[in-house]
C-alpha cells in the first residue's frame, strides 16, 4: 500500500469514527427527551413504578435513532402509539372491574385476555401508518414500529399483573405483526391492479 493509499484509508476511517460519534451523541440527547416525556407521563399515571421500565425505552430508542432512516420512521409512529397505550385507564385491561377500580380485590379480577385484546387493538392502529411506508422499507418500518411501541407501552405494564402485562405485551407484538401483514396484502393487492 503507496503511502498516498495508507493516508486516505487513515482519514476515511477517522471520518467514519468521528461521523458515528456525531450520530451517537445526536441519538443520546433524542433518546433522553422521549425518556423524559415518557418518564414525566410514568410517573403522573403509575408512580415510582412505571420508572422502572424506562431504561428499556432509553436502549430501544437510543437504537432506533442511531439507525435512523425508516427504522426511524416507524419508530417515531410506534411511540407514538406506544403513549396512546399509556393513557389507557386501567379499567380497560380489566374488564370485569368496575370503573375506578385500581387494585383487584372482591370487585376486581385479573384479565389476561382482555389485556391482549387493548394490546393487539392498540398494535393494529400501526397498519394504517405501515401501508404508507414505501415497499422497500416496509419491514424496517414495522420492526422500527414495533420496538419503539414496545417500549414506551411496556411502561403500562408497571401497574398490572405479570399474566396482564404479559397479555398487553402479547396483543401488542401480535398488532403490529398483524398490521405487516396488511401492509403486505394492500401492497400485494396494488401491484396487481
């Protein structure tokens, strides 16, 4: 290798370094103020509780805008329904509650099921925005969606039982695949019309 050679390949890669780096620190500061929304919403709903799960959030989306691109993209959609699953009341994942309720007892039961059915509900809202996306970036776009709804609803989960937050967590990966699906066959359907 010329040492003309060995200088370029030297400065493409401090280049490539000192881009990633840029990259990084952007996706740092982004990540901590979705996580401070996040954790501000946690906290007024939940209490100390739904803290715990932020660091989840921090690493999910600390990924996803490091990435960018349609990872991004779907991601900046998944949260966003992600905080639509925050305000959900916690009547609604325990159906056989009455209103008001917050914690089980003779009036309260545990409801897996119906946390699956707000979840996969929740989750399904995604084909809608996922349709939109263009072909060569759909499954970028769903996974980027899913992660990010993932982590900002597994905050929701901090108030419920581990079957109910498994169930939320279950609806909610199984909307989103669902919505891929969807999104896949409106694709299919266009291209053959």
């Amino acid at each position: 290798m010329t040492p003309r050679m060995l200088h370029f390949e030297t400065t493409r890669r401090r280049a490539r370094v000192a881009y990633e780096l840029a990259r990084a620190k952007v996706a740092a500061f982004r990540s901590m103020a979705l996580v401070a929304l996040v954790g501000v919403a946690a906290f007024v709903c939940f209490g100390r509780a739904g803290l715990t799960w932020l660091p989840l959030t921090v690493v999910a989306w600390f990924a996803i805008e490091w990435r960018g691109g349609a990872l991004l993209r779907g991601g900046r959609v998944g949260a966003g329904v992600g905080l639509i699953a925050l305000a959900v009341p916690i009547w609604a994942f325990r159906t056989c509650c009455r209103a008001g309720d917050a914690v089980m007892g003779a009036d309260c039961c545990n409801m897996t099921g119906a946390c699956a059915a707000v979840g996969s509900l929740i989750g399904l809202t995604l084909a809608a925005f996922l349709v939109r996306a263009p072909r060569a970036h759909r499954v970028e776009s769903a996974l980027g969606m899913g992660l990010a709804l993932l982590a900002v609803a597994s905050i929701r989960c901090a108030e419920l039982l581990a079957g109910e937050a498994l169930g939320l967590l279950g609806g909610l990966a199984a909307g989103a695949i669902a919505s891929s699906v969807v999104a896949a066959l409106v694709d299919r359907a266009r291209r053959t019309a």
